[in-house]
C-alpha cells in the first residue's frame, strides 16, 4: 500500500484506540501524513529510534509490541522457549514522555509471547540495564530511551545475554523477524494475568544497589583531605543519572556535590534546556553558571538516560571550558592508567572507536597497552570485551568513543556516565592536589603527544527528502574518491569492509601527514556527521587546515 492507504487504515481500523485515531483525523499537512506513514518505523542495528506520535513511522505503543514480538520469537529461537521463560528479559526505561508505558507494553509483549520479564519501577540508566542482564542472568534486555535526541524522540535498544547491544547479525535477525510482522497480529498479556504466571517480576531498588557497588570498585584511593577540597556542580538534565551519580558521589565521600535542582526532577519535555546532549554547551548552561556562582573546580551532566557525560572545566580566570569527548577521553585515559601503571602490561587492553582521536591510544601505547579500534557505536567495543573475555588472553581496561560515552571496568557492556562521573571527579580532585586543573593536564599531554585538534560537525536532514539527501551526500563523495580534496593519500570506505571490522556507511580519508576526516550518516539520528582530527605542530596550524578541510565538505553537503 502507499502511504495514503496505511494513513487510511490507521486512521480508521478498530484496532488502533480512539486517541491514536483521533490524532491522525486532525492531520491536514500532507508532507506530515507521508512522513508518518511513508515506511515503517524500521528495526535498525540499534533497536528503534523516532518521534513520538501516531504512525506507521513514529514511536508508539504498536510499533513497540511489534519489535517486542519480533524480538521474542529470536530469543526464543535462539535460547528455546524454556530458557526465554525461566531466564528471561530485563526492560528498563529512562525519563522521557511514554518511557514508562512502553517498558510495560513491551513487558507484556514479552509475557504474551512466553518470555519472562523483569520490569523496573525506577528510572534507570542504560549501563544499569546492561549490568542487570549480566547480574540476572537473562537472555536479553531492552531499554526505553533515545538516548540525548530532541524531546520529540523516544527509541527502544534490544541487548542481548552479555548485556551488550545486539551485533549485526543477531539484529538483522530481528529485523527480519520484526519486518515480517502484520501490526495488527501482536497481542499483550494482562498485568495481573502475567504476574500470576510468573512471566512478569518487577525489579528496582536492590539491582541498583548492586550496580554502584560495582561501580565503586573502579575507585582509587584519595585521601579526605583532597575530596573536600574539591567541589563540583552536577546536573542529571532531568534524566535516570541522579540516583546513581549523587549515591555513588556520596558514598566516595565527596561532600562538595552541588546538585542543579531544576534539573534534577524527571522531565521527559526537558523544560530547561533546548536539547538534553552534554556534547553541547547548551545543556550544560544551568551547571556552569551554578559553577560560576559557586566557583567548583568543574561542572558536569549526565544525558537522559545516563550513558554519556559533558564536562566543563574552570580555567584561571574563572571561565568555564568545555572539553569535547576526545578531550575527556584523554584525560580519564591518562589517569586510569597512571593509577594502575603499576599492574599494566601488553595483555591489557584499551578499546575506541574508528572516528575517535588518537590521542588516548598514543597515551595508551606509551604505557605499554595494546590498543584496538572498532566500528562507531558502543556495542562494537562490547563484543571485543566478550571476545577478549572468551579467549582470556588480554584484559579490558578501557574504552571510549568520541561521542562522550566511557566505560572503565567490565560490569557492564555498554557505555556507562556514572563510573566516568566517578572517575572524573576523583581524577580533578588528584590533579587538583597537584597544583593542577583538568585544563593543565590536557595541556601536558599535548607537550608531549602532539597538538590534536578534534572537531565534529553535524548536519541535520529531516523526513524523506533527508535520507535521500544523505544518501546523495555519500554518493558524490564516494565517486569522487581521493580527487575530493588536496592532500588526501587513501579513502577508506567502511562499507566495502576495512581493517578487518564488518561493513559500514562511514567514508575515511587518511591524509599525507597522518591526520584524517570521517564522514558517516547517524544511526541514531536524522543527520550527516564529518569527523576531523588534526595533528599540527602549532593550534593556529591546525585550525587553519580545519577550515580548509570544512570549506571543501560545506561545498559538497550544502550544495
């Protein structure tokens, strides 16, 4: 059918309730109606990702039970029906409008299909969900959440038994099996029903707890003296961080936690920032200027769901200077390692990602570490952790893309802000005993690695005409090869399969004096993002070949 038909069914079948019916009769912009039902709301390699509304392309309570279901006929495939009822899956949800109910909807998803649920009552944080899979035992996970998208977002991500994202081929596994599913033919459990079975527990307090014990055991030692010298401002920007990061904060004994309170209440509209994402200075705006009221050593935020973190750091003239995810990424990776230099040996392991900076994996290097890079996204460097694990020949430390999200230690798979947040509070108050900022430390490392210089740009290109504009955009670039700019010694072109990694959309150009630019569509959002990193011997070097390089993919993306 065309989009027109679906609109049509939808708008009318019984078998949508009456606000879903009556929210698709008030439309009257066409270019509207063919968004919402021009395709259906795709399985991708993450789960599912949208706007929130009535749709066959937008997140709702009926797309949910469609992936559920799909997702429940693949466990059970996978594991048998035995094991999908007495181990089950744990589903968990963060802050944002309809988190709760679409954890519940697909926890009786899950129940109707024979798959046990463990269900959360609280706001949890992503790692939280990833270590409860691997602490319960359960064949999967899913949790509610789109992560630091607009507030018109929600999404759903599907984990598999390791509490790690599912790979590539157990998610085209499930496309096929959600893609193959009529909307209409899924069903749900009663709650009462499903409790009664014992298809449906409900989980909370206890795991949570368990999880910042687990979290703690990444802390070093720091004497009192040094934590109440330090200070920091702290906003959860509405989102499932703030139990987490203020219990495990307290429990560390850091007694100057300034909490940002307007930011601290549940709020899935986000009412007082423009966009829950850390990586922008603007979510960080209430932290900072509580900071400066306050003069903290930093101020940080943890995004909605709690796996990625921003920090702003104060400079000698009270200024506040906010670091990229490279920047953190190199810090953290620093101190970690000159904590633990003395157990450190070639077997261990620090793990990033294609599109980060080199900077970590050179101080990495310098420590005697191996180093691996994978594909972007944070569940390529959770199945390295497994097959490390499995092979017991080298031993995670680390690991960190670009894009603000860190995990030290293995209770999880997946990135996890409340042990950076942990780390990064106790390695400011350190360096601060030292004399130094977290300013002064990054600036130490680019003595002594190299000036980088580590850019991201991102273009937004909504609906249809947006993806099509993408995929145009990757097209040209693709044809024009090495011609697309001076200076470019290979492309790399993931999608061909490079370095040994699975396929990707992402396009790699390794320039003559090593530095490089990355160009890749969003797997998550309706954008086009270019990577740069620069290695000059000067910043004004560097930021003089930024610009050139921008002037020449600007030409390309906004022609």
């Amino acid at each position: 059918m065309g989009y027109k038909e679906v609109y049509e069914f939808w708008k009318t079948s019984d078998f949508f309730d009456e606000a879903t019916r009556a929210e698709l009769a008030a439309l009257r912009d066409e270019k509207e109606i063919e968004d919402r039902f021009y395709r259906d709301l795709e399985f991708g390699t993450g789960g599912l990702r949208g706007i929130l509304g009535a749709g066959s392309n937008r997140m709702n309570k009926y797309n949910v039970r469609r992936a559920s279901t799909g997702f429940a006929q693949f466990l059970k495939e996978q594991f048998g029906e035995e094991a999908a009822k007495s181990k089950g899956i744990a589903i968990a949800f963060d802050c944002r409008n309809c988190s709760r109910e679409f954890a519940k909807e697909a926890a009786l998803t899950m129940a109707a299909e024979g798959v046990k649920a463990y269900l959360f009552t609280i706001l949890s944080a992503t790692p939280l969900l990833s270590y409860t899979v691997r602490k319960l035992g359960c064949i999967g996970g899913i949790v509610i959440t789109a992560s630091h998208n607009p507030k018109e977002y929600n999404g759903y991500k599907a984990y598999d038994s390791t509490g790690c994202q599912l790979g590539l081929e157990d998610a085209e596994a499930v496309i096929r099996k959600v893609a193959a599913i009529d909307i209409t033919s899924t069903k749900v459990m009663t709650e009462d029903e499903a409790k009664a079975k014992g298809l449906l527990t409900y989980i909370g307090e206890d795991i949570l707890e368990a999880f910042v014990s687990e979290v703690e055991k990444q802390a070093h030692e720091l004497s009192e003296k040094d934590r109440d010298n330090f200070s920091v401002v702290y906003s959860p920007l509405h989102g499932a961080g703030c139990e987490p990061v203020m219990r495990v904060l307290g429990r560390r004994g850091f007694k100057n936690v300034t909490l940002v309170k307007e930011q601290a209440v549940p709020d899935g509209d986000f009412s007082t920032v423009r966009s829950p994402n850390p990586e922008e200075r603007d979510a960080l705006s209430m932290s900072i200027a509580k900071a400066e009221e306050i003069g903290a050593d930093i101020a940080m935020a943890t995004d909605p769901d709690s796996d990625r973190i921003g920090i702003a750091v104060r400079a000698k003239d009270g200024s506040y200077r906010l670091f990229t995810g490279n920047q953190t990424g190199a810090v953290l990776t620093a101190y970690v390692l000159e904590r633990r230099k003395a157990e450190l040996t070639p077997k261990h392991v620090l793990v990033k990602t294609i599109v980060t900076s080199e900077l970590g994996a050179d101080i990495a290097r310098s420590y005697g570490l191996t180093t691996y890079d994978t594909l972007t996204g944070f569940k390529f460097i959770g199945a390295l952790m497994n097959r490390l694990e499995e092979t017991g020949e080298y031993k995670y430390v680390m690991g960190y893309e670009e894009s603000y999200g860190y995990l030290v230690g293995s209770h999880a798979r997946d990135k996890d802000a409340v042990v950076a947040a942990m780390l990064i509070c106790e390695m400011a108050a350190y360096y601060k005993a030292k004399g130094q900022s977290l300013i002064d430390v990054l600036d130490s490392l680019y003595e002594k690695f190299g000036y980088y210089l580590d850019k991201l740009d991102s273009f937004t290109l909504k609906g249809k005409d947006g993806q099509e504009k993408i995929a145009s955009i990757m097209a040209e670039l693709r044809k024009l090869g090495t011609g697309f700019m001076s200076g470019i010694k290979t492309v790399k072109d993931y999608s061909l399969g490079c370095d040994g990694l699975p396929k990707s959309n992402v396009l790699k150009y390794i320039y003559d004096d090593g530095s490089w630019m990355a160009v890749r569509p969003s797997g998550t959002e309706p954008k086009i993002k270019i990577y740069y990193s620069i290695k000059c011997a000067t910043m004004a070097e560097s930021e003089a070949e930024l610009e050139r390089r921008r002037a020449a993919i600007n030409k390309i993306v906004e022609g």
